[in-house]
C-alpha cells in the first residue's frame, strides 16, 4: 500500500532549527545601538530623577541635627550613616544633588542661548558687530576659567544666584566661538545664498535655517559644560565660596568630611565624591552618545 505523503510548508529563507530565537535570556544590544547614549542617559537620568524626589526617598531633614548620633554607620534609620553633626548623610546627598544639578544645568542655558544667538550673529553679518564680540570673547578667554568664576563669585558674594552670575558672564563665550564657526561655513552654502536670492528677510534666515543647523555643536558642547560647571560648584563650596550652610551641597560634605578621615570615616568623603564623579562620568557618556547620534544623521 502507497502512502501518501502530504505536502509539506516551505521553509522559511535562512531558518533552520539551530537558529530558532532563545526564549529566555536578556536580548543582546541590536549592532550599532549607542552604548554611551544609553549608559549614560540611564544613569545621569537615575540620579536626576532621585534629586527631583528627594522629599520622597529621604527619610530625614537634611539640616535636621541629632547630636547624640553623630558619626553612625549605616543602620535602617540611616542607610549611609550620619555626619559629624548627626545629619543624615543619605538625605544630604540627594538634596545636595538638587542643589548642585539644578545650579549646573540653569547655568548652561542662558550662555547655551545667549552663545547661540550672538554667535549666529557675528557669523551671518560679520563687519563691526563681528570684530566687537569677539574682542569681547578674547579678552574673557585671556584668564583662566576658574580663576575667573572663582574672582566673580568673590564679588558676588555666596549663594546659587552668585554662582549663576558668575558661570554665565564667563560660559556664553564658548558658545558664540563655536556657533560662530559653524555659520560661517553655513553662510557660504548654496541654500542660504538661494534663501538670499528668493528674498527672504536676514532674520527669518538666521532663524529658520542658520540656527537649525549650527546649534547641534552646541548642544554637544552643553554637556561637556555642565562637568565644568559641577566641578566650579563643588571646588566653590568645598572653598567656602559656594553654596551658603545648612544647605546641603556635595562640595561641602566633602570639606566638612574631610577632617575626620584620620578617624577612620572615610565615607563621609567618598559617598558625595563618587557622587561628582558618577554624575561626570554619565554626562560625559551622553555628551558623547548625543555626538555619535548627530553625527550619524549627517
């Protein structure tokens, strides 16, 4: 007897059963997925998101003393253990990343759009406006960076606003040398000068079609700047000069820490200095995923 073999599906194109998709396991990163984009994206945006609700994972005043538990070691009640003066150190490390974060990233937006615009500027128009701001540029970049913010905030006086003030008047400079360079190579295309010809006004040229394509180095730069900006917040307060006590602050935990390491608490330092230093290395890696991202997308 003849048995009739029934027909059989076609097989799919390069499917065989020893390629069969796992079920189980993490799915590997797909080829060319920005590794620094998401590292460090997801840790910079871990410890922003435990600084905006810090009220909420802190179980203590940061400015509240106890000091008849000063220089604790981690416990239930305190998960990192207390300073000298029983403040939680938990808690001031979260507020202190409030403080800190949030005076680094409000002073880079006004140098981030004051840069921009005059730099797009200088570079569109060129002529006397040009040769006037960069002078202006040349003789801010003619002292060094620290020095300058460090000589502002003395006159100033203490506090965010200082720090604020002190960091834009020097930080808008790096912004319009480097928007400037870029319009000037805009400026030359052939869209803009077709943009010229159809008789379309200066101002909607520089904003419709200048600005677009040469503020992505800046933004780049943006995130190099808030390191810079961490780093003058937390030498300030480790100096004295930055931000005013009981506010926590990480520059200040590390000047306060400092002085019981003979004792053997070593924590109180290393805790909010592997804090600047996580957050450097994260926005450091998000500089350079956003930088990989724009520069696949030319």
């Amino acid at each position: 007897m003849t048995q009739t073999l029934l027909p059989q599906p076609p097989a799919s194109p390069g499917f065989t059963a020893s390629k069969r998709p796992r079920r189980f396991g993490l799915r590997p990163l797909r080829r060319g997925a920005n590794i620094e984009l998401i590292i460090g994206g997801t840790v910079f945006g871990a410890m922003v998101l435990a600084a905006v609700c810090a009220p909420l994972l802190t179980p203590h005043d940061p400015t509240a003393q106890d000091l008849a538990n000063t220089l604790s070691g981690p416990s239930a009640a305190h998960p990192l253990g207390t300073d000298n003066l029983g403040r939680d150190t938990w808690s001031r490390l979260l507020f202190g990343a409030r403080s800190d974060l949030g005076i680094a990233f409000l002073a880079v937006l006004f140098p981030f759009a004051l840069g921009t615009v005059v730099g797009a500027l200088c570079g569109y128009f060129r002529g006397w406006f040009d040769t006037l701001i960069m002078r202006i540029a040349d003789v801010v970049s003619a002292f060094p960076f620290f020095v300058l913010v460090i000589t502002l905030v003395f006159v100033f006086g203490n506090g965010p606003m200082s720090i604020f003030l002190a960091i834009s008047l020097v930080s808008w400079v790096s912004y319009a040398r480097i928007v400037r360079a870029e319009t000037l190579v805009i400026r030359s295309r052939d869209f803009i000068q077709s943009c010229e010809t159809g008789g379309l006004s200066n101002a909607r040229i520089v904003v419709r079609h200048v600005l677009p394509n040469t503020a992505t180095q800046a933004i780049v730069f943006a995130m190099s700047d808030v390191v810079a900006n961490i780093g003058v917040i937390v030498t300030l307060s480790y100096f004295g000069l930055g931000i005013v006590p009981p506010t926590p602050d990480w520059g200040q935990m590390i000047s306060d820490g400092q002085q019981f390491l003979a004792s053997g608490n070593y924590s109180l330092v290393l805790i909010p200095g592997a804090a600047v230093i996580l957050a450097s290395l994260s926005l450091t890696f998000l500089g350079d995923g956003i930088a990989n991202t724009l520069r696949a997308k030319r």
